[in-house]
C-alpha cells in the first residue's frame, strides 16, 4: 500500500528579525523574532510526502529536481524526529499500520518564481514538517511541530502558524522550549497588507547561515541589540498587534530592519545585503511618512536587496502607486492577504 498526504506553507516575513544562533547544531537562536505569514493563496510552497514499502530510501525532488538528503543533515534530522514520533505510536497501538519502517519520497513546488530570489526555504521546510506529519497523523501540535521545522531551517518554525508569530527563542539547552506560537491570528488585523517589491532576483552574495554565523563571532553591535534591544521590541509589536496600532508596527518594524542590517555591517568582513535600489525604496517610504504626517507605510529587508512594504488596505493604492511611479522599470510585487501576483514595474 501508499500512503500518501499533501501539505502546503506559506512564506512569513520577519518584523523583528532572527539572526544569530546560539547553537548551531540544534539550531537555537540569540534572540526571539516575529513574523507575519503571508496568504496561504500567493506565496507559498506544497509538498507531498509518499510511504511505500517498495521505496529503497528517502528521497526529494525540489520544483521537479532531485536534491540529496544527507544523512545527519538538516533535513534529515527533520525527518528523522518525525520517523520517532510515528515509532512511538506504533509501539503504543499495535492496531497502527507500521510505516515508519517504509521509506519516503518528497515532491515540493513553489508557487512563486524562484528566480524571484524571496526566501523559500521557510516556506519549504514547514511544508515538508507538514505533510509528512499528516502522513504520520501525528497528534502533536503547531508548536510542537515547529521545534522540527526550526531544526530545518530557523526562520521556517514560523510559518507554520498564519497570521502573527512569534518563535520565541528559549533558554533550554535541549531547545525543547524554542517554539513558535501565535501571536494574533490573520483575521484580528484582516486590514495589514504586504508589497513585495523585487528588486534583484540574482542569488544573494551571503547565506543567512554563514552570514549571521560571522556576526555571532565578530560584532559587538550584536550583543548590544539581543540584550537592549530586541526583548523590549517584541513586547511592544506585539501590544501594537494586539491593539491593531498601525503607526507603532511600522516604527518598530523600521527600526528592526534597520538594526539588523547595522549588525550587518558590523561584521567584519562587512555584509551588505541593501543595495542603491533598496535604499531609494527606504527614502520614498520615509517620504511617504513624513508626508503623512505619521507612518502609514513599513518596509523590511531581509538577507538580500527586494523590499517588503507593509501596509493598511485603505492605504496600498497610495502605496503602489508611488512605486510605480519612482521604480517604474522592473518588479512584481504580492499582497498576502488579497491580491494575486502582479507584474508591475519597479
Ligand atoms: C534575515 O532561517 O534562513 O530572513 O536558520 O540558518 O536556515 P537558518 O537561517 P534562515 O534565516 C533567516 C534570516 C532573516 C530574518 C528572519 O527571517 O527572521
């Protein structure tokens, strides 16, 4: 027999930004982060997850291509942990079919380019802890499944919730206690809107991985904002999310972008993940703001060039516009929560 399930996993965005890890093995973090999962709809990733007693090993096929699982590797270990929970049914209920002997094979596609250079791997990751926990019917719950997606990649524990999360960063050794969990869900502030903004679809220069691993060793900037700085900002976006208090997202938002690429830059060697275009897209924003006369629009950058603008439904015409009028040249933007992919022009 197959047994067979599908899953799928949507891209989040980080508001206060995870970068530093503590272990690297485990994959624990130095400070908590907290992230807004965009629309099931749009940007996301779909695995499906096959047991069958013919299979001779575990195998994964990435948008139709294979990619090796190495043993003891990330994913790997994320199978890995999925396998004990499903051995431990079986031995607890012997009614139980015994799949966990049969190897698995992995099909995941993305629905958005990947040449789109938007980070996929959160996304991927939490599709595969997904479905393979479906095809398990495991009982254990999102926050429990997210302590195996963080082993995957740290950023995908949180999208396994939609709407508001936090991966809160622990203090456990064993990491039993770095988990993500809801902070609100989509439909307390249905109105939050994101623009992704391409920028560059080249491959970043730095991996996360590598990079933040060389800000752990080198910055000085680093201590400075896991212990000052982020513990009072996820208190206060999450008050700002709770009373749906727009100007104070965005304020810290801003700032958090902002505060990591510092760190960045702070590493020696440098990394710089801006570049001209990002930085034309921070001044229109402020611009934008300053005009208002309070922030009615955030943008964040992750480890690469392409923007994510954040902003309330009533005021994303302004904002497209706007784009479109200062980077009329290339760029697609999505909406998380209504709008399909769009081919404007940045
Ligand atoms: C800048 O989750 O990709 O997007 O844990 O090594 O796989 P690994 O790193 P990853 O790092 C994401 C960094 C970030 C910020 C964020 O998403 O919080």
């Amino acid at each position: 027999a197959t047994y067979q399930a599908t899953a799928s996993a949507p891209v989040n965005i980080a508001c206060i930004k995870y970068w530093g890890k503590r272990n690297t093995k485990l994959i624990l973090p130095t400070n908590s982060s907290l992230s807004v999962t965009l629309d099931q709809d749009h940007l996301r990733s779909t695995t499906s997850s096959r047991a069958d007693a013919s299979f001779e090993k575990d195998r994964l096929w990435l948008n139709g291509k294979e990619e090796e699982i190495e043993r003891d590797g990330r994913l790997w270990v994320c199978i890995d942990a999925l396998r004990k929970w499903r051995q431990e049914m079986e031995q607890a209920d012997s009614g139980l079919d015994k799949i966990s002997a049969y190897h698995v094979h992995f099909a995941s596609h993305n629905n958005f380019p990947t040449a789109a250079g938007l980070a996929s791997s959160a996304s991927g990751l939490a599709a595969l802890v997904a479905s393979l926990s479906h095809l398990y019917s495991l009982p254990q719950t999102p926050s429990q499944l997210s302590l195996v997606a963080r082993q995957g990649s740290g950023s995908a524990c949180r999208s396994l919730f939609g709407g508001y999360v936090a991966w809160r960063m622990g203090e456990k050794e064993d990491g039993s206690d770095s988990l993500a969990e809801e902070v609100a869900s989509r439909e307390h502030w249905p109105e939050m809107h994101a623009l992704i903004c391409v920028v560059s679809d080249a491959k970043k220069g730095t991996s996360s991985t590598s990079g933040m691993q060389r800000t752990v060793q080198t910055s000085p900037l680093l201590q400075h904002r896991i212990k000052e700085v982020v513990p009072g900002r996820m208190d206060d976006i999450s008050k700002a999310i709770r009373e749906k208090d727009f100007e104070s997202f965005a304020k810290i938002t801003m700032r958090d972008s902002n505060s990591f690429h510092a760190v960045c830059l702070d590493t020696e060697p440098p990394i710089f993940y801006l570049n001209d275009v990002s930085r034309s897209v921070i001044a229109v924003v402020e611009e934008l703001n300053r005009a208002a006369g309070k922030p009615i629009a955030a943008y964040t950058f992750d480890a690469g060039p392409n923007a994510v603008i954040y902003t309330l439904e009533e005021n994303m015409p302004k904002v497209l516009n706007l784009i479109n009028r200062f980077f009329p040249q290339e760029a697609s933007f999505a909406n998380p929560f209504k709008m399909d992919w769009q081919s404007a022009q940045v």
